[in-house]
C-alpha cells in the first residue's frame, strides 16, 4: 500500500492529465485520426493507457480495502486522500470505463459491508439503553383475551403514567438535529431512554452518514446511483430492527413521537437540499402509521371490553381511567398540532366515543340520578381542567361541546337537578 502512495503523487497525477489530454485529442480529432504521425505512437499510447488504468485502478481499490481496517474514520480518509485523487477516477471513467466499473463495484462492496456492521453494532448498544413502556403485559385486561388500555388501580396507573401522558417526553422534538446518544457514556452512567430516544438517535446518525456519503459518491464518482447501492445493507438492517421493535411496542406515545420525529427529519433533508434518504423516510412512516393505529384500537377494544363492574369506584370523584383518557387525548392533540395531517382527527372522535360510552356505564351503577348527574359532571369539570392546564385553550370549547353532546345528560338537566352546595368535588 505504502508503494502505491509514493508512485501517485502529484507529479505522477499531472503526467496522467497529460495522458489523459492526449488520448482525447487522439479520439476527437478526425485529422489526426488518419495522419500518419498518429500510426507511430498510437500503440505506445495504448500501452501507457492500459498500464496507467491498472496502476490507478489498484491504487484506488487498495485505499477502498483500508477502510475495512478498524478504527478507521472513513470520512477524514474520503476528504484527506480521495477528494484529493478525485482525477484518478475521471481518468478511469474517461479510458477505461470496465476498470471504472471495477473500482465502483469494490467501493460498493466495501462501503455496504463496513457501514452495514456499524449501524448494527451500534444499534445492538442502543438496545441495552431502552426503557420499557406499554410493553404486552401492561395492556392486558381481566380476561387474557381482552386487551385492556388501563392498568389495574391508581397505584399502577401511576407506575405507568409515560404510556399515556406525554409530559417531558415531547422534549425530544426540541432537539431534533442534536448529537445522538453515545452508549458507552450513558451505559457507563447507568441511563435509560424512551425508545423515541433511541431512534431519534439511530436516525440521527443515518441522516449524517447519509449526507456525507451522498455528497462524497456525487463528488468523488459523479455517479449519485450508486448511494443506493452502498445503503442497501445499512437500510436493510434499520428495516429488520423497526418491523421487530415495531410489532413488540404498543406504547402509543412513542409510536405518535416517533411519527412526528420522522416528519421533522423530513425537514432537516430537504433543508440540507439532499433526497438521498426520501424513500427511507416515507417507508418509515408506512411502516409507523399502521402500528399506531392498531395499537390504539387496542386502546379502544380495551374501553368497549373493560368489566365496568370491576372498575367502578363508589363515589363521585373524576374516575382514574378518564383522567388517563384526558391525559393521552391531551398529549395526541399536542403531538397532532406539532405534527399532524389529519389522520389522528377520526381516531380522536373514536376514542372520545369509546370512553363516553364507559362513563355511562360506570353512572349506571349509582344509586341515584343526581348522583349519576353529579359524577358525569365532575369528570367533565376534570377533563376541560386538564386542557387548561396543557393549555390547549382552542380544543377547550371543542372539548366542553362535544362532552355535553355526547353524554346523555345535558347541562341544563345537570342545573335543574343539582345544587352547588352538592356540586363541589
């Protein structure tokens, strides 16, 4: 290797452009073509062509091999030594376009596998990083074939409050474009994410291996199509690690951050003017948008299944699982404003449905109308409340409309029935 360095210098390079000079003046010029003068020296042409496409094409190669080596910083190597030999390619695409195709098929080759094995050591450390939220024992309802959206009593509901608030989770969409997680630093200090994190992370690193790969190829190669062909292996790894951690999650909130993490590195992209990772990023949400939505169907199966006997608290205080409604409905609106196109609008109104229906079975077991009045109505007071304080101030009057036409008691009966005196919580 250290043979081919002290041969291709910058002499050796201006004497391969005086080559390559020649050669293309003997091409083009037809005159020249059929002189005589031509006749001499074009089999000596020949030989120099044939020995200088072998010898720069086995010098680039042997650079493509020392990128296997470990330790090595694959984008210092493409700044400091082939953006510099860039014109050794161009020669090869120029007069020997079967070397060239040679030398784009090693770096292809050397580029997937190294790039491949990165992103799944690196993911293999993430892994060991993850907190587990809404994983399939937290969703399971009183009957094992039953998925169940609350977990059983307040105690556990508050062990389990990052399934459906969303709280300093949403931070995450603060810092979008920051350095990814370094897992030796956070094993080292004991730390654990949200799995947000780690693909907020993971995509992260993509996003910039991507940008600097695709700007090195266009530059280096002039050939953008072969990118596709180095991130076949990377992308193929990414893809087998998301359709197994997707079918496991059924924690909604990560999937909904996770929607709206993709969408915001959308941006970043287009902002950096690069579409080399549009097709990745639109599979992503193909692959995100469908999860979500099944995991809050189970949300939904688990309100319309719940044994309302079982969960029903005698008293008229706001009921733990409306609380734990507010809240995800809360932290869903917050997300769709960030980040939404409509898609979560019908889900929304499902949801609401869903939980209205509960509540009129849970008010079906008092003793009493005005008892059942009065716990409808707290459970309203509590649900506008929370919207006020994620202040979602436009969604509040939405909220209070759609409450009182939904449930079956009506403010105005609500009025007639009930004092203040018997009204405070």
């Amino acid at each position: 290797m250290e043979s081919f360095f002290w041969q291709v210098n910058d002499d050796y390079i201006k004497s391969l452009n005086m080559l390559s000079k020649k050669l293309r003046f003997a091409q083009v010029d037809p005159l020249l073509n059929a002189s005589k003068a031509l006749k001499d020296i074009k089999q000596e042409l020949e030989r120099l062509r044939k020995k200088a496409l072998s010898k720069v094409s086995a010098y680039v190669i042997g650079i493509f091999s020392s990128m296997r080596k470990p330790g090595t910083n694959i984008q210092i190597l493409q700044q400091n030594l082939l953006q510099k030999y860039r014109h050794l390619v161009l020669f090869l695409k120029e007069h020997g376009i079967e070397k060239y195709n040679d030398v784009c098929a090693a770096y292809v080759d050397k580029m997937n596998k190294v790039l491949s094995e990165d992103f799944r050591v690196y993911l293999e450390a993430l892994e060991s990083l993850k907190l587990d939220i809404g994983v399939s024992t937290d969703v399971i309802g009183y009957d094992a074939n039953v998925v169940d959206l609350i977990p059983r009593g307040r105690e556990q509901l508050r062990n389990h409050r990052f399934m459906f608030s969303l709280g300093e989770r949403s931070n995450i969409l603060k810092e979008i474009d920051q350095p990814g997680l370094v897992p030796c630093i956070s094993e080292a200090n004991s730390l654990k994410y949200p799995y947000e994190v780690i693909f907020r992370s993971l995509q992260k690193l993509l996003m910039d291996t991507a940008s600097s790969e695709y700007i090195f190829i266009k530059a280096f190669f002039r050939d953008e199509s072969m990118f596709y062909r180095v991130f076949e292996g990377p992308v193929a790894v990414i893809d087998e690690n998301m359709k197994l951690t997707l079918a496991n999650s059924h924690d909604a909130i990560c999937l909904m951050l996770m929607i709206c993490i993709t969408k915001k590195h959308q941006l970043v992209m287009s902002n950096r003017r690069l579409p080399c990772l549009d097709t990745y990023l639109d599979k992503a949400l193909i692959y995100l948008w469908p999860r979500f939505k099944t995991v809050f169907d189970m949300y939904i199966q688990s309100l319309y299944q719940c044994d309302a006997k079982m969960l029903w608290v005698d008293g008229t205080h706001p009921h733990h699982i409306v609380r734990c409604y507010m809240e995800f409905t809360a932290s869903l609106i917050q997300l769709n404003a960030e980040c939404g196109d409509g898609q979560l609008d019908m889900s929304l109104k499902r949801l609401r449905l869903a939980v209205d229906d509960l509540l009129v079975r849970f008010a079906e077991k008092f003793a009493t109308q005005k008892l059942k009045h009065l716990f409808l109505l707290n459970n309203c007071d509590m649900a506008i409340s929370i919207l006020k304080v994620r202040k979602l101030v436009k969604k509040q009057k939405n909220c209070e409309d759609i409450l009182k036409r939904s449930w079956k008691v009506t403010w105005c009966h609500l009025w007639m029935n009930c004092s203040w005196s018997i009204l405070v919580i």
